[in-house]
C-alpha cells in the first residue's frame, strides 16, 4: 500500500514530537506549506529536502517511504 508523501510527512514529525509550527522553524519551511504538504497538496521539491533535513531523514529514504507503504 503506497502512502502519500503528507501522510509520511506528519508520521515523521509526530514520532519526533514536532508541532507543524516547530517543523517550520527548524526546516525553513513556513508553517502554511507543511500544513499544505500533509493535506496532500503538492510540494515543491526544494521544501520536501528542508523538512527531511530537518527531521534527519535522507531524501531518498523519504521518496523510498512513501512507495513501499
């Protein structure tokens, strides 16, 4: 079963314990744009690096997630 990139996204970030507003600041990413991103509108790729930046994930594990599920 594939699970979408906002579904994963807001998985990641609960397990750290992080608000969308905490993500935000440690990512760059402004809080509107996470919140977009886990309601499953598209993201821009540059952001998606931020946030997996942030949250100590590698892109590629990201992308890898988001298909196997």
């Amino acid at each position: 079963m594939k699970v979408s990139l906002g579904e994963y996204l807001r998985v990641i970030r609960e397990r750290h314990g992080l608000t969308q507003r905490e993500l935000a600041r440690a990512s760059g990413v402004s809080f509107a744009t996470i919140s977009r991103i886990e309601g499953g509108k598209p993201a821009i790729f540059w952001n998606v690096v931020k946030i997996a930046s942030a949250l100590g994930i590698s892109i590629d594990d990201l992308i890898r997630e988001t298909r196997e599920k």
